[in-house]
C-alpha cells in the first residue's frame, strides 16, 4: 500500500467585510455542508493564529508529492511543508474513517472550496462598512431565528435550584433594575474606537442586544464556543449604560443635561482606570459561571468596536443564604440599603423611573452612577463596637437605627442620651445621607468587592476590599449630588472610605420584541 499523508487545501478569503490577497484562510471547507462564519473572529487576527476550522479536511495527496500550488504559486498550505516525512507509524496503514476526501493525484490541481451557500457571517458586520454591515446584520437576524448559526440547544435538567429561572429580557425598562438582587455581577466600561460610525454603533447595540437576549434566557449567543454554559441563566440580566461620547456620536440632541462627571468632592481620589466610559454593560446573576460565560461572550461582540476600560467584579451572599429581601452587608459587617425605596411600589418609580416633576431623560429610561469605594477594613477592625455603631447611626446585629428596634424603624434625630448628646450623632453616616427634601433619593444596587492583597503591603495590610456602589435616580443633579456633597462635608465613615472611581450614566429604555437596546437613539 502506498503511504500517504494529509495537506491542507488553500482558498483564498473572499468575505467582502474583510479582503486580505496576503493571507490564506487554513484548510477547506465541506462542500456538502453549510459552514457558516465566526462572527467572533478579529477581522485582523492571524489566521495561522486560529488553525483550521473545527471539521474540515485536506485533501489527501500521495507520499513524496509536492502539495498543489494554490492560486497565488505556494507550494504550502495552512504550514504543511513539501518536505515534511509522514507521520510515524502510517506506514501500510489504509486511510482510516477521518481520511474521507478521496486522494488527489500528483500534480492534479485541489478543487476550490465552495462559497457557503447561506449562514450570514457576523465577521462581515464587525469589519465592514456601514451600509454592508447593516445588510449583514438583517440576515444574521434572519439567522438567528431559524437557528441555523447556533448549536442545537440542549436541556439542562430541572434540579430543584434557580439554576433554570429566567428575567425577561425585552420590556418597557432594562432588566437589572428593579430586578430582585442577584448574588454575582460584573460591571464593564468599554471605549468606543474612533472609527466607529453612528451606523456601526447602533449594528454593535444590535449585536449586544441579539446575544444578551438569548443568554438570559438560557440560550447560548451567536456562534457560542461553550453553548452548555448558557443552559443555567440564575436569573441573569444585562443592563445598558451610555456615556457622554456615546450620545454624541448616536444622537447628541438626546442627552441629558446631567450626563457628565459628578462635581470635584474633597474626600475623593479618583483613579483614571476606574473613570468615565462610554458603554456600561452590567451583568449580573446568580451563579458566577454564568456571569463568566456572559461577560466572556458581550466581550467577543465588542472588540471590534470598542476596547475595555474597566472591569469591575462584585458579590453578595449567594443565592439561598438569607431569605430573599434581605438587606445586603457590606464588608465592614453594615447592614446597607435600609432606606431604599421598595422594588415595584409607587415611591420606586417616582425615585428611579421619575416622574412630572423629576421626569427621565427616556420614558422608561433612568441614570445610573457607580462609585468604587475603598474601604480600610484593616483600620476599622480596631473600632470598638460602641463607635463602629454610632459612625452609621444603626445597630450591627439588626440594622435598626440607634432609636430603635427593627431595621424598618424610623429614626429618631431628636433623641437625647442621658448625657445630653443625640443618640444618632450628626456626624453619623445614616444622619448624614437622611435628606431634609424628599425628592432627593435614590435606589442603591451595591456590590462588594474583595481583591487580592498587595504582597508585602504597607503595615501588614490584608485587604484590598471595597464597595462598588451603584445609585440609580431619575435625575443626577437633583437626586444623587446634594446627598453626596452632604456626605462630602461631614461623614465620619470618611475615615474608613475613599472614593477612589467614579462614572455617570444615561440607562436608556428596555427593548421591544425584535428590538434592540438604544433604538430611540437612531429613530
């Protein structure tokens, strides 16, 4: 028998979204079957880089021969070299199964592969321009209903856990919000490129939209590597932001008068990684696999568009610790997030959703800030607990307020201990943050954040620990700043914490079935 060995066939590109007459795209494809695109590539990744594609198959030439010269002159294809010796022990060996291309003979020339005859690539949109991308898009959209660019779906048993539970992703508001809490989220500050257009903007809002709408409903995303890891959602939700650049670029006409930085505050120190950007994308749920997966798979869609300017990690209890409602604790053991506004009631949508008199920038839209505060663990465990109470004005164990019993109690300001002195001090954090206006409030969706301590930090230091705290309110400056520089000017929490990144944002309206985030942007 005669030996034999395997050589990759050549093609060159012929995506119209991404032409390179220097490059060779590794191995052929199946005739016989649709293979369509990764929409995931880089336009500019090395294809020698990424190997042939999964499946595909060389044909198969006899020992000794030259591989055939593609259509440029090479005598090599996808790093198969002429004079490469056959792998060790094919000697006498039949073609086995894998070997189903019939053998070319010496000299004859490999059949070109041919161009798919459907499946729209996403590569097209990434790379290409405006008008070409947009038509790709309404194909890949075609696609993505028939559901022939992604792997069958299969079922993930039902267990008994939240592993299957579901947010709805389409809506008057984004998911995320008003959502109860989930135990793990992630939040991300990408930078739009320069090259980015108004039109390519709005085919990367598509693209995001397309892909969270299917993972948070347990789907896997377009050309999704690991489709077993979108079969558990735990309640996941992905939640829009746009920066000032954003709407400058979309539709400058749209943005708020309070879409900029928050005013300089004296206890600030803010760092430039942890700053403004120009898309927030939070995503959140209860398994940290899952938020993994999603951030992992949004990433992909963006790289073409936008780089990352920050990621920020954060955490509560895990799902079925407490009892669902419970208040969340931060690090320094503080119940946190007693005086928020009750999830579905009418005092949420006038703080959040806004109204007549604090209305929102987009009906159904709303602002978010995010804060990430440094917090000195290591110095505040030498408090007592006495003062460790009175610098919130609340109790450790309940969170009641110092006047109190339960958490739910009202504070009593008035109050006076038998020296004289208010119970709850004025210095006290909650006296301070308490507004004398009731339309300055706002709903905090805060998460802990807890990294790796700097080997061999200062003092013995071993925290670098922290919130990321997240505030959302109708409008900015009537809500969100007054609290703050009230904080600015007399918080005895200040000792312990500094503000150390901050970003504001314009959270524009769900989307509508068949939609996407961000359409008012470009109607």
């Amino acid at each position: 028998m005669r030996r034999f060995r395997r050589a990759s066939g050549s093609s060159r590109r012929t995506d119209p979204g991404h032409t390179d007459p220097g490059r060779e795209a590794p191995g052929r494809k199946d005739p016989g079957r649709e293979q369509p695109e990764d929409p995931r590539e880089r336009p500019d990744a090395d294809p020698g880089a990424r190997g042939a594609a999964p499946g595909t198959a060389g044909a198969a030439v006899p020992a000794g021969a030259a591989p055939p010269a593609d259509a440029g002159g090479r005598a090599e294809a996808a790093g198969v070299r002429s004079d490469a010796p056959a792998p060790a022990g094919s000697a006498g060996r039949e073609p086995g199964p894998a070997a189903a291309t019939p053998a070319v003979p010496a000299g004859a020339a490999v059949p070109a592969a041919p161009r798919p005859r459907s499946g729209v690539g996403r590569r097209h949109l990434l790379a290409g321009g405006a008008a070409a991308g947009l038509g790709a898009l309404a194909a890949a959209g075609a696609q993505i209903a028939s559901g022939r660019t992604t792997p069958e779906r299969a079922t993930a048993p039902d267990d008994g856990g939240n592993g299957l539970q579901t947010v709805p992703f389409h809506g008057l508001h984004q998911a995320g919000i008003e959502t109860p809490e989930q135990a793990h989220a992630v939040f991300l500050g990408l930078d739009l490129l320069p090259s980015v257009t108004r039109d390519r903007l709005q085919a990367l809002l598509r693209l995001l939209s397309d892909d969270a709408a299917a993972l948070t409903q347990g789907r896997p995303a377009l050309a999704d590597t690991e489709p077993e890891l979108a079969l558990r959602p735990a309640r996941l939700t992905v939640t829009f932001g746009f920066g000032p650049n954003l709407l400058e670029r979309a539709n400058p006409g749209l943005a708020p008068s309070w879409l900029r930085p928050l005013p300089a505050f004296g206890i600030d120190r803010l760092q430039p990684e942890f700053g403004a950007a120009d898309l927030l994308l939070a995503v959140a749920a209860d398994d940290p696999l899952t938020v993994a997966h999603a951030r992992r798979m949004l990433l992909k869609d963006s790289r073409a568009f936008a780089t990352l300017r920050w990621t920020q990690s954060g955490f509560r209890r895990s799902y079925g610790t407490e009892a669902a409602g419970t208040t969340m604790r931060n690090l320094f053991g503080q119940v946190d997030g007693t005086a928020n506004p009750r999830a579905g009631s009418e005092d949420f949508t006038r703080v959040v959703w806004g109204d007549a008199d604090i209305p929102a920038w987009l009906p159904g839209g709303t602002s978010v800030v995010i804060r990430r505060i440094a917090m000195n663990v290591d110095t505040w465990d030498e408090l007592d607990r006495p003062a460790r109470e009175e610098s919130v004005g609340r109790r450790l164990d309940s969170g009641a307020p110092l006047t109190g019993t339960r958490e739910d109690d009202e504070p009593d300001f008035q109050a006076r201990s038998s020296l004289g002195f208010p119970v709850i001090p004025e210095y006290s954090h909650m006296r301070r943050a308490r507004p004398e206006d009731p339309r300055q409030r706002i709903y905090r969706r805060s998460y802990n954040y807890d990294e790796p301590a700097a080997a061999g930090g200062a003092g013995g230091s071993v925290s670098d620990a922290g919130q990321i705290f997240v505030s959302y309110q109708a409008d900015v400056d009537r809500q969100f700043v007054p609290i703050q520089r009230r904080l600015d000017e007399l918080d005895i929490l200040n000792e312990w914490t500094v503000p150390i990144g901050s970003a504001v944002f314009a959270v524009p309206p769900g989307a509508r079935e068949g939609g996407f985030v961000g359409e008012e942007l470009f109607s």
